[in-house]
C-alpha cells in the first residue's frame, strides 16, 4: 500500500503537468520558455543589430530596432541589479518585458510581440497621463 501513494502522486503531478502543456502548446497566446544569454544572443534571437549604449560590469543596455519596433535591451549582472532599476525605470512608465537578468523596453505592442520570442514577464510603469483627460 505504501508503494502505491508515491505513484499515485507522480501519476497526478504528470497528468497536471501534461494538462498544463496541452493548455499552452499551440495556443495563439502561448508563450515560450524564458530565454537567457548575453545581450548579442537575446538580441540575435529577436533580429536585431544592437546599438550599445552602456558596457559596463554591472549593466549592458542598447537600442534595438525590428519589425516589432525599437526598444531598449538592457542585462544585468545580478537579480538585485535588475530589480533596482526596473523598479526606477518603472517611474517614468512604460512596458517592460522581464527575463532572468534582462529586460526589454519600449511600446506596449513591440513588447508584446518580443514576447513571443524571448518569453519572460511583461510589467507595466507608472502611467502618469491617466490622470490627464486627453492627453
């Protein structure tokens, strides 16, 4: 009787996780596995020619143009790094695509549709015209 419970749980954990694979293969808003790399290979997976714009030890970022539009494309050197300045960035609005150690950066649309390549979080910045009518 012991033996059957553990199989019992790995039988259900497979069948959640095969449903849950069902669920998002295919689907017109399915998203892909985060990707990760450096800043050339996640530009590379986007097709884009990086125009850097900050190379130092504890940030990368350029500008990059595709058929999706222009963003940033920014990588850290750690968790925390990154944390700290989307949390700043955020401030000035914006939409914002979150990896492990990178974020894209740029129109709602064109973060959307990097999204399907590279995967990862979209998060939104502070929307300071909201409280502007018509503008």
């Amino acid at each position: 009787m012991m033996v059957t419970r553990p199989m019992l749980a790995a039988a259900g954990a497979v069948a959640v996780l095969a449903l849950a694979g069902c669920v998002s293969d295919g689907g017109a808003n399915a998203v892909p596995a985060t990707a990760t790399g450096s800043l050339e290979h996640l530009a590379a997976e986007v097709k884009c020619t990086p125009d850097m714009q900050t190379d130092a030890d504890e940030i990368r970022q350029a500008v990059c143009k595709n058929s999706d539009g222009k963003f940033i494309l920014a990588t850290f050197a750690t968790d925390r790094g990154q944390r700290d300045w989307i949390n700043s960035a955020k401030d000035y609005g914006g939409h914002y695509l979150v990896g492990r150690k990178w974020v894209a950066v740029g129109e709602d649309s064109t973060v959307s549709a990097l999204r399907t390549t590279l995967g990862g979080d979209i998060e939104q910045g502070t929307d300071h015209g909201a409280s502007h009518s018509g503008h």
